[in-house]
C-alpha cells in the first residue's frame, strides 16, 4: 500500500474514529484498532467495537492499493504535528511494518492481521428511516442526554429515547430526579415510527462528530438492534439498549399553582452563588421560597455556613411556595435554556417545569427534594 | 466589627492568602485559616504557617474596629460572585458568627478564637537587604525554580538558591539531572552578601503574586532563617531551606567541542514531534546526531514504533557528535528561552549548554544520558 493524502484530511479522520479505536473497555483486543483500506479509488478509515462501529472516507491518491490492521495511540498526535502539507503512507506487502513520512519526520510502526479486524458493517435497508440536518440533530442531543443516568443499573435510563412518528421527532433523557425533553418537526416524516433507546455516551461521541459550522443531511436508519447515522463521508453504527423506555409524556406535570416569569441570567447567578455553598451539603439541597414577586434562596453546609439570596420575578396566580432542589440539577437545565426569560411552573411537593418562555419544543423537568 | 470594603479589594486579597491559609499539610490546625484585623484605620488580612507568613492591607471604611480569625474555603469564590461592588463585613463581639453581605446575598459563617492565630511577624532589619522591581524579580523565578528536584530525599536540590553580592544577583537550580541559572545586575549594591536556599514551591506562590503589568518595586531582607519580601502592600515571609548548595559555577561547562546556532522554532518543534513517541519509552531517550549543519534525532517506543526527525543548523567547529538527552529536560529548557535563535554547546558524553543567542545572563545546562 502506498498512499499520498493531506495531513488535514488524515488528521481529521483519525479523530473521528480515535474513540472508537481505542475503546479500553473492549476485552476483544482484536478490535482494538483502526483499519485502512485503500480500494477502487477508494480511502476508507474504520473502528469498530461492539457499541459503535465507524466509517469515514479521505480523498487521496492510492498510489498502490492495500489495507493495514494498526494500534497506534501516538500517531493521531504525530500527524497533527507534522511539518508538511502532504503525507506518504507505505507499507509493503512484504514487511508487517508501515510508515508514515512528512516534511523530514519518518514514523515505522507495526501493524496487526487484517483478517482480526471486523469490518463495519453498512446496511442501507432498516425498518425505517429519516434525515434531519447536523445543527437541528446535535442540539436535540446536546439538551437531552446531560439527564441520561451514569448509575447502569436500570439500563433503559442511561439512555436517551428517540421517539419518531410521522413528521414529529422526540428525544427524551431520564435519570428519574430530572427529564429532558426536546421535540422537533421534521420537513419530511419518517418512513416508518422508531422507537429507539440510544446510550448516552454513544450519542455524545455523536455530537461531538456532528459538523455545526454548515448545517450537513444527516440520515438515520433504524434497523433492529442498532441505529445507522449517516452525514458527509461519516457512517456511525450505534448500538440500542434493550427495554421499554417509561411514557415520558405521563412524567410531564400539567397543572401547576405557581407560573414564575424569571430573568435567567439574574437567577443563574443566584443559583451558583448558593451552589458555593450548597454543593458540599448533603445532596446539595437548595431551599425556594416564592412569594411577592421574589424567589428567596437559601442553604447551609453544617461545616461552614448559611447562605441566602434573593433575585425578583414576576409571579402569576398562587399562594406562596416553599419548595427544595438539587441546586446541581436546576443549574444544567439553566444552561440549557437559551432565551433572556424562562418559566417556572410549580406546585407544591410537585415535579418542576422548566422552559424557555414563549416556546414549547424543550422542557425541562425536576423533582423536589422531601420536604424540609 | 463592621467593615464597608470594595469587593475587587477583598477578593484580591482573599486570593493573596488563600493558598497559605488553606495549607493542608499544616497540622496545626490553629494555623488553618485567614486573620482579618482592622485597627488605627488599617485593614490587614493575613495568613501564616510553617513555610509562609503572607499579610497584606485593603482600602476600606471602618465603621466598628476589631480581628476575626476565620476559615472559609468558599469565602473567595462566594465574594468573587457577589453582584455588588461593595461588601459589609460584620461581626458582633458577642457572637461567634460573621457575616458578609453584597447585593441580596447574606453569608453566615463560624468564626474561631483569633488568640489561636500566631501573627505573621514583620522584621524590618535583616542581615542584607536589596530592591529589585516585581517583573524582574518574577523573570528571575520562572527561568530557575522549574529545575528544582520535586524528589525531597536531598532538600538543598528543592530549592533555588539566591546568591547576591553588591550589585550582582543570581538564582539557580538544579536537581543534578538539568541546572536553570539566571543573573541580573541590581541597580543598587545590596547591603550584604545574602546566599539562601529559598524552597522552589513557596517561591512559586511568590512569582504568583508578583504584579507585572506595571513593574513594582521589591524589597527582599534576609534574616537568618527567612526571607521577607515586599512589594505593593504585600509582605511574604518565606521559610529557608538549611544546608550548603553545591558550587554552581563549578558545574557549568566551558569547555565544547561544537556550537550550534538553530531557529529556537524548528527544532522545539521536531524535540515535541519526536516526544510523542519519547514520552512512553522509558527515560524520554531522544538521540541526537549532530552532522553537516543537521540535527538528526530519533527515538524509539518498544511497544509502538521508531520516530525520526531533522532539522537544520549552523554548526562551528569540531567533528559530527552523537548525544543522547531526556527529551522532557530539552522542552522544558526550549521553554525558559526566548530569542529567535539559539546556541547548543556540547562536547561528547559532556552536559551541554543551551542559552539565548546573543545573551548570557541566562543559562541551562542539561546532563546528557548514558552513552547508547
């Protein structure tokens, strides 16, 4: 195999499949790798492991065509600092060595067997599909799987549920103290419903792969025990968790005594100024008070001290409310929230909705702590 | 007690005392902890342990006087966050607790026997005493203390050793393996001989404090087991290593076999590519070929691969030389310089010299490795 292609395109694939490649948890240390497969005017670069499989194409000349099996942890580094804008990869069919040269640096390291490494398999065919575009995709889950669960064991909330009927596309993240909600209409409905649980931390690698600069056609296919997500040169197949997702819809509280219209940056401020002090009490518990237009703070760290603050809102309908939270919880749906005002819907010892104000495709929702 | 202070001033100062305050390797407890004192229309903050005794002064109004020896790790990021630009300080002399209050926050803390705080004592006659300016003085820290051994089996090597006679001042440091040295020429002579092993990780705190947008004059008096620095309204005592340091200047190689003159850019660039690799083998081993106004260098990973790498000089003198150094001492040296171009002066199986071309009042010295 000898092949001419740019640092910047070979750079950016390594990082694409970087993860994948170098998955520790992976005990099959034969798929513990990347592949490089020069064929047909083709340059493809692969990991695969049993979560998540890639697939990415590089242009370039094949000046010989070949395939190479390698595990290298340096060699995504090494290229990025390369001094040259071109670089030659070579391996001779001879050698079990492979080099890569650019500018006066010359890099040998050994490969593996190209028969241990398990393609990606690419299916076109699954039992349904749609497409959506990178930007719309990578912000449905950048607001919905931060409230996935990292405790494994109920399986189902450690992932992100992906709802799709018709034009209408849901994703959804419980870890059963909060939910995350975002819904999005699609321009063409899908051509089939999926019902998908997707884990977590698959759909941030996702994320992070997803281009935001120029919106890119993303298309998803469902076949029946993974997702294949396809954008540019990129092809990800991701593994689902088996099990029923719990009716998100039922979680979402629907009457609530106390409307809050809040200025955001004035409460996150407040919110982080207590967390200073609440997050190294016990379950870092922050007390609301609600009442003449004002949301009164509070919370105390035994070891320390007693904090309190207060920020103005407007208030519509309802007595006063004295309720507690998980001050960590409130702080990640604010960061998710994006317009200057939000509502706060509430009731007492009821679940908390949260959203932006005047629109309604992102709902945040938390459960208070016992009460006081 | 009740102060009005600006919150910029307190949270300044807070950050000044903060790491001597919050020292954990004090045992004694007594000491953990920071000591507000306003009297005679003076607000001091101080904190004080072993190693370090560090008081500074704020503006403020004093509306009761009176001392409250405290410890808060959240005071700093607390105040930092307050939303108003000035903050009250209270505590009543019948009650433990103080408050701090800005905006609508109000923070409650307990407050601890301020007879528990040994004062940070403030000799203004030592044996020698010199001024330098605070950016001079912070050059003079970063370009030596990085040498110092983190290895305390030999406590002289963790400190950087302050030689100052008449108007000539050096700092050096070494941990046998590589040796920082850097001079400067005081405007004034000092009024003594001053030699003390100063420990590299108080010195640090100091290079932190140091202002440098604007230089600021300094004050450094010896007294015989410490050091007192002075600058702004700042006063640090700093604890002194005991022991002889070795004789620097005997260390200092003078005699070479080759002088090369290289871009500074180039070859930081090729020592960090080949490093990659370096870093995992054992040692940082990178070998250095010095041939026809060439650097060669490589280095090898058992595990991964082998890594080579050139780049071009200008060499005077003597025969082709093959070196061997720690990759990690090179970068960290390539670091501390700073004009365009540099000398590497060497001889075979020798410590070699690398100074900024052109200067030479600063000057690193690193030991090669074994002979391959």
């Amino acid at each position: 195999m000898k092949l001419k292609i740019q640092k910047e395109d070979f750079t950016r694939a390594l990082q694409s499949v970087q993860k994948v490649a170098s998955n520790k948890s992976n005990n099959l240390s034969s798929e513990n790798g990347l592949l490089i497969k020069a064929i047909n005017d083709n340059i493809e670069i692969q990991a695969n492991d049993y979560d998540m499989g890639i697939k990415t194409t590089i242009p370039g000349i094949i000046e010989e065509s070949g395939e190479v099996f390698l595990w290298d942890p340096h060699l995504s580094e090494l290229t990025r600092r390369i001094a040259s804008e071109e670089i030659i990869l070579t391996k001779s069919d001879s050698d079990s060595q492979m080099s890569i040269e650019g500018g006066k640096l010359k890099y040998r390291y050994m490969t593996m067997n190209t028969e241990d490494f398990n393609e990606v398999e690419v299916v076109e065919q699954g039992y349904a599909s749609f497409t959506t575009d990178s930007v719309i995709l990578k912000d449905l889950i950048d607001n919905t799987s931060y409230a996935c669960a990292t405790d494994t064991s109920r399986p189902v909330f450690t992932g992100t549920f992906l709802d799709v009927s018709g034009k209408s596309l849901s994703m959804v993240a419980t870890d059963t103290h909060r939910l995350a909600l975002k819904s999005v209409t699609l321009d063409q409905p899908s051509t089939g419903d999926i019902q998908a649980i997707i884990p977590g931390r698959l759909l941030s690698e996702v994320a992070r792969q997803l281009p935001t600069d120029v919106p890119v056609v993303v298309k998803i296919t469902a076949v029946r025990n993974y997702l294949a997500i396809q954008f540019g040169n990129v092809y990800i197949r991701t593994r689902l968790i088996e099990g029923t997702f719990p009716d998100y819809k039922r979680v979402i509280p629907t009457e609530f005594s106390n409307i809050i219209t809040i200025r955001r940056s004035d409460f996150t401020a407040a919110v982080e100024r207590i967390s200073i002090v609440a997050k190294d009490a016990q379950y870092n518990v922050i007390n609301f008070d609600m009442a003449d237009n004002q949301i009164h703070m509070n919370s105390q760290d035994p070891d320390h001290g007693v904090v309190e603050d207060s920020v103005e809102c407007i208030m519509s309908g309802g007595n006063p409310l004295s309720i507690s939270f998980n001050g960590r919880f409130i702080l990640d749906v604010l960061k998710h929230c994006s317009k200057d005002e939000i509502f706060l819907k509430c009731r007492e010892n009821s679940p908390m909705l949260i959203q932006d104000k005047d629109t309604g495709n992102c709902v945040f929702v938390v459960t208070p702590m016992r009460a006081r």
